[in-house]
C-alpha cells in the first residue's frame, strides 16, 4: 500500500474511532414531552449537571401555585422529590409514609419523597393552570401549547454525540415561560 493510501485510510480509521466514542461515552440527560397521541416532541433537551426539573402548576379549584420537583436516576427514570403548595386542597396533602412534611413561610413543603413515577403522564389544564417545566437551562409553558391534551414527560440517558446536537440544536415548541 501506497504511503498517502495508508495515511488516509488511517485518518478515517480515527475519525471512525472518535466518532464511535462520542457516540458511547455517557453525555448527560435527555428530558422530553411528547403529545400522548402521537406527534413531534414539544421538548427536547439536554439537562444539567443535576439532572431534574420542576412541575409547576395552579390548583385548579384554589388557583394556588404549586411546584413538584423531580429527579432522575441513571437510567432516566423520574422520582418524585418534593412538593410545595400554598394550601392543601383537592388532591394535595401528605400522606402518612410518604415524605416529611412541614411548613417554609407560606408554603406547605412535603420533602423527601424520592417515589419513582413509572410513567408521567400529565393532562395539560387551560391556559391559567398554566402547566409549565422548568429545567437548569429554560421553561415551556404546556397550556399555551397544548392545553386539554396528553402529554408524556420523559428522560433517558445519551451518549457524548447526542449531548453535542441537543447543546447545539435543541428543540422546544413556543412559549417560553418568562419569554
């Protein structure tokens, strides 16, 4: 073989090789909704160093803000963490066994549950319930796009090449909360 042969087919043996690491190496968390229906992914993003995002919401019958927050283990799967209300009302509340509660300022704190969420399946309210995520890098508010509809939040882990494109390009339908 010819030396500028050998030199070429070297350097793509390289490339090939850097290319199947990035593809491999662990390169963070995915976070993603989707309609439950079907259809393009509304989110779709690369989350931080701590991997979690926040559930925030209105009460439907109070109207009163209420924050969950989630985090997720290695395999993407999402737990429950916290949840912090104004006041208990239809379907919130501590339950005996499930976390610690108690009380900063104004707000009711239910902490410490770590509960796995097999599968987030959230009902998008109308525009003032105003269901939104919130993640390290941004927030989307799910009532001002899809209010009414299904919607499956989700996360996985990528490899490095993955966690270039969603830094370079991700993708989040509009608005944006606080935009």
């Amino acid at each position: 073989m010819q030396r500028p042969a050998r030199l070429t087919l070297l350097a793509l043996a390289g490339l090939a090789l850097v290319f199947t690491a990035a593809a491999v190496l662990p390169g963070g968390m995915e976070l993603q909704v989707s309609p439950l229906q079907g259809g393009a992914p509304l989110l779709r993003v690369l989350l931080g160093d701590k991997p979690g995002f926040t559930l925030h919401y209105h009460h439907s019958v109070n109207h009163k803000p209420i924050w969950e927050t989630h985090s997720l283990d290695p395999q993407g799967r999402i737990f429950i963490e916290e949840e912090r209300f104004v006041s208990f009302n239809a379907g919130m509340g501590h339950l005996p066994g499930r976390g610690r509660h108690y009380k900063d300022g104004d707000l009711q704190v239910i902490a410490d549950i770590h509960q796995l969420v097999p599968r987030l399946v959230l009902r998008v309210g109308a525009p003032g319930v105003d269901h939104t995520i919130v993640w390290s890098g941004g927030a989307i508010n799910l009532s001002a796009l899809v209010p009414g509809q299904a919607v499956e939040v989700s996360a996985r882990p990528v490899g490095l090449l993955r966690s270039l494109w969603l830094r370079l390009f991700p993708l989040h339908a509009s608005p944006m909360a606080g935009a």
